[in-house]
C-alpha cells in the first residue's frame, strides 16, 4: 500500500506541475503558421482566432529564439522590419480586473530611426492605434526599450540601450484594478515561475479599464527585430515558464523509491 502511496504523490507532483500556468489567457510561438505575411489564416490554436489586418513588414519567419532558464517553444518567429507602414492583432477573452502579464522574446538587429511602439494591448477589438491602447512598448532610437500609457501619454524607460543581435526577455505587467503598470528588461531567472522581482520601470495613473486583444505594429520608422514566445497571463509565473521534469522522470523516481522500499523491507 505504501508503495502505491509514494506513486500516487509523485503523479500529484506531476499533476501540479503540468497545470501550473492555469491561468494563462494568451500564447503564440507562430508555429503552424505559413512563412510570410501575417494575417487571418494564420489561426491561433488557443483561440482559434485569426490574426486581422496585414502587413508586408509584419511576417513569420523561420528561425528560433531562445532564453537560458525559460521554456521555449517556438520554431518560428515574428519578424519586424523598417518598411510598410501596417499593424496586426487577434483577440482574446476579455480582461476587466487584477493584474495582467505580457512577455516576450525580443532580438534587434537595426535600432529604429524614430521612437516608435510595435506591441500593444488593447481596449476594444480595433487594430492598435497609438492613443487609444491601455499599455505599449516602444523601441526607442537609442536603443532603448520604454513602456507607455498611451491614453496619458506616460511613459517610463529601460535605462539601458540594448545591444544588437542579442535575445531579451521582455515583460509588461498592466494592473486594471490600481492603474499601475510596469516594465521588466531580462528580469533575473532566480523569479521564473515564481513572484515578480523588482520591475525596471513603472507607471501610475493608468485609465484602461478592460483589454481583449493584442497587436504589432511596423512604422517607417521602425528598426529591424525578431519577437518570439508571446504569452500573456495572471500572474508573473504564467509568462516566466520554468522547463518542467518530464513525466518519464517523475515516473523513474517513483520506480526508484518503490525499489528502495522493497531493500529496506527485505533488509
């Protein structure tokens, strides 16, 4: 009996692990999707929500990018590039309370030549539209990374520009209860899958009531960058995914304890 016990905790484990991000509300990795355009037969498999609008600068490409401590799953990613003018967005189930986190893989290969935003979330199922949206992120001309109330035209930045051909991960929280958001720039990986460390910049006063879409936008003045491994969720665990043990694992160290038992037992 005792042996069936041990098993049974250890498949509790497995359990708790495999639905650890239970609150997740968003993710796309944009495998799946044809290289190209990104549009409307691309079909989120969450949501089964096709990506609206278009542009000849917004495309998924092949190509996978990755982050020491995260899981990763992507074998595509959203390339972003100085060009056409055009944005892109899919809908999700609508948010009207508590805290909100966004995060995403994020590797520049041009600096913009203007300040301009190319992510956001959104009141409302419109394309993003810059003063309208409840939380951006901009990349900046100096290379830097701002987070931005676009409705208060707020903003609070990085601190630090970026350097060119490496992968960051980005995270944006929006608090719909208080106002608050915040902006982390490759938060230390002590916190993956735990409580959110101290943020790198923050806002106040923020109006947005509700979001239940997400959006890219590609300017003329937009550098050149990959994004990749886009999750969205209710806390800073959903969007920090920590590589789980496998279940052949949890299964081995049950084998493993049911032996030592029968050792002791026969000893």
């Amino acid at each position: 009996m005792k042996y069936l016990i041990a098993i049974a905790f250890l498949g509790a484990i497995g359990l708790s692990v495999q639905t650890a991000n239970a609150s997740l509300i968003f993710s796309d990795d944009f495998n799946g999707y044809t290289d190209g355009a990104l549009g409307s037969s691309d079909i989120n498999p969450g949501t089964s929500t096709g990506w609206s609008g278009g542009s000849a600068s917004i495309t998924v490409a092949s190509g996978t990018l990755s982050y020491t401590g995260l899981t990763t799953a992507g074998t595509n990613m959203l390339s972003i590039a100085n060009g056409t003018a055009g944005s892109v967005y899919t809908t999700y189930a609508n948010q009207t309370s508590g805290q909100i986190f966004y995060s995403f893989l994020f590797e520049p290969t041009t600096v913009d030549s203007a300040n301009t935003y190319f992510t956001a979330l959104n009141p409302g199922t419109t394309a993003p539209g810059g003063s309208g949206d409840a939380i951006d992120a901009y990349y900046y001309s100096n290379g830097k990374i701002e987070v931005r109330g676009n409705a208060q035209s707020a903003s609070a930045g990085s601190g630090a520009a970026l350097t060119i051909g490496t992968t960051y991960l980005i995270v944006e929280e929006l608090n719909l209860s208080t106002g608050a958001g915040s902006l982390w720039i490759d938060p230390n990986s002590s916190s993956f899958g735990g409580s959110a460390p101290t943020p790198t910049a923050t806002l106040s006063s923020l109006t947005a009531t509700a979001i239940d879409n997400i959006g890219f936008k590609a300017q003329t003045g937009t550098g050149d960058f990959d994004i990749g491994d886009v999750l969205i969720g209710t806390t800073w665990a959903d969007v920090t995914p920590t590589p789980e043990p496998s279940v052949l694992a949890l299964a081995g160290a049950g084998l493993g304890l049911v032996g030592m038992l029968r050792f002791r037992r026969r000893s």
